[in-house]
C-alpha cells in the first residue's frame, strides 16, 4: 500500500458566494442538500428544513404535537427517489416523506407495526437500479418495502457484526452496493446476492483489507474508489482494476504536538462532480481538489475574514455536505452557512508526495 501525505499548496483563485441567516437561512449549521427534479434547493439544519428557489425560502420546523409535521429539527440526510418521493432523515426522529403538495410529512417511527423498533439517527437515502431504497442509520441498514410501507433490516443479509456502527451506502457503474461501517467495507452484488468483506474475501481484494472505520466510499470515472475514515484520518485510493491501494493523509496547519496521528486532518465524504474533480472536504482547513494527471491535490484553504473566500467553522469538525447544482455550481454546507463557487476550469498547483509503495 503506497502511504502519502496529500497536503498541498493553498488555492486563492476561487471566488464563493454566501447564504447564512442573514439571507434567510434558519440556522448557518448546514447538514444535508438537495436539488430536486424541479430545481428547488432543499436545505436540511439543526433547526428545521428548507425550501429555496433562488430569492425565497420556505421553511419546515417540527412540531411533536403534530404527527403530519417533522418530529425533529435536524436535519441530516435528503433525498429524491425516482418516484419523485421527498425522503427526509433527522438525527433523532428517523425517516419521513414530504408530501409536497400538502406539506404534511409522513414519519415511519409513528407508524410502525406492532413490535417494530424505532429507527434513529437516518444518515443517507440511496436508490438501486431496481428502484429499491435503501437506508444507512445509526442502528443499522434498512430496505424499504413498498408493499408494507415499512423500514427492513438487511443487518443479517449483510452479516453484520452487532458492535459495527453503519454510517453510508453507495453504488458502483455495474449497481452493486458498498456499505460503509467501523467495521470496514462491505459489497452486496444484487444480481447474485454475492457478500465481499473482510471474512470473504477469497481474491484477496485490498478494499476489503482496509483496517479502519469505513465512514464513505465514492466512484469516479477514472476506476477509483475513494475510502474516507473520518475521524481516522486516512483517505485511500483503490485502483479497482489492478487492486491497488493507496493512502493519503493531511496535516493540518499550524499543529504543535508529538502525536503524529493528531496532526492530521478529519475527513469528509469525497465528491465526485460532473466534471471530473475530486473534492474532498477537510474539517480545518477547507477542501483539497485532486489533480488526476500529477496524483497530487491543490486545497482551497478556509478564508473567513474574506468576503468571497471559503468560510468554515475550523474548530467544531462537525460536517461539510457538497452538491452540485444544473448549472455546475458546487455547493458547500458548513457551520457557516453555505459557499457557492464554480470550479468548471479549477487551476491547479501541485504539491506533496506521489505515494512510494503499493499492494
């Protein structure tokens, strides 16, 4: 496995545009986006969900005494199904569905069957290429079933160990899914209902040998998966067509200390945009674009003091979400608000080590 610290030089050229409560946003801490087939922007918060079209918000707050509202102010997971169903995910309360056209919400915690257990802390939405919807949450995966309305638990299927904690899903060009946990990663093939992890592995493939926490996985045109560990601080590489592996870390800036593991940056999930680039979200101090024809990254540092520069709370490592909208325009939800930038022709400089080994 080849090992690099994939810090780089400081990018300055970008310009963000700002929304944080002073244009309308109900609380600056950003959690989850969504631009839906409409072109509206969903916003999920600490307190409360909502609408923008470009000028207006409209807002969604829970209400507990209101079984047809949202039952808990934050908001962490959106998303939009084929069906053009409005699939919402808060930190307490579960899963809910927004019927646009009345505004009334249907929450699955109040309307489970006898002796189903609530689902809490929902952490991401994702379809199959069968129109199946899946759930990543904090107590364990779920497939909806549309016959009964309900959650499943698809623990078992996926062998999962009972002390793993699920933290995200995602789906490769050929439609099998990756499931994320602290217990490392695990692929589902749909077709054959074939499960790959660190106990079957038998082409010893080196995704399956990463021993961190598993937080996201992403695809890109280019035969990489992306692995980020989170609050472990590795990135890896995995070169799927040649099971090859590498690793990245990043320092972060001005760090005083003799531990060298804390001197590295927390990680957010890896966005692939339409594009080609690869943003990766560090928790510090900004985010580092990956530059494919050098194997380097160039970092957008955070700029709070300027009026067009990337802002970011540097000291809660709480989360960055990153969309992209119709137009190109990349989206980054912080703990200030949101940055609007586009990065269509990103200038790049290179910097750090190409990795010097590999398995």
């Amino acid at each position: 496995m080849l090992l690099s610290n994939g810090l780089a030089a400081q990018k300055t050229d970008y310009l963000f545009r700002h929304i944080t409560k002073a244009n309308g946003l109900v609380n600056n801490a950003v959690k989850a986006m969504l631009q839906d087939k409409q072109g509206y922007l969903w916003i999920g918060t600490q307190t409360g969900l909502q609408r923008y079209d470009g000028k207006r918000f409209k807002t969604y707050l829970a209400d507990v005494r209101n079984t047809d509202a949202l039952q808990s102010d934050w908001v962490s997971a959106l998303f939009e199904d084929s069906r053009q169903r409005l699939w919402i995910g808060t930190s307490v309360s579960g899963a809910a569905i927004l019927n646009r056209n009345t505004g009334k919400f249907h929450n699955f915690n109040g309307a489970l069957q006898p002796g189903s257990k609530k689902i809490n802390g929902i952490w991401q939405f994702l379809e199959d290429k069968q129109g199946g919807i899946w759930v990543a949450a904090y107590n364990g995966f779920y497939k909806f079933d549309e016959a009964t309305q309900q959650l499943r638990s698809v623990d078992s299927l996926l062998h999962m160990n009972s002390k793993a904690m699920p933290s995200s899903i995602a789906m490769d060009a050929a439609g099998d899914l990756w499931f994320c946990s602290t217990g490392g990663v695990k692929k589902l093939e749909l077709k054959s209902g074939k499960l790959i992890d660190r106990d079957n592995n038998p082409n010893e493939l080196s995704i399956f040998k990463i021993d961190k926490a598993a937080s996201t996985i992403t695809f890109d045109d280019h035969g990489n998966a992306w692995v980020s560990t989170g609050y472990d601080r590795y990135l890896y590489r995995y070169f799927i067509k040649k099971n090859e592996l590498f690793a990245y870390t990043f320092d972060k800036p001005g760090f005083r200390g003799t531990n060298s593991i804390l001197q590295k940056e927390y990680l957010g999930t890896a966005f692939y945009t339409g594009n080609g680039q690869l943003l990766l979200p560090l928790f510090s101090r900004g985010i580092a674009a990956y530059n494919y024809a050098a194997d380097s990254f160039a970092v957008i540092n955070v700029a709070n003091n300027s009026a067009y520069g990337l802002h970011l709370d540097t000291t809660s490592f709480s989360s960055m979400v990153i969309k992209e909208d119709t137009e190109k325009n990349i989206w980054i939800g912080t703990d200030e608000g949101i940055n609007i930038t586009n990065l269509e022709n990103p200038p790049f400089t290179d910097y750090g080590v190409r990795q010097s080994g590999k398995t």
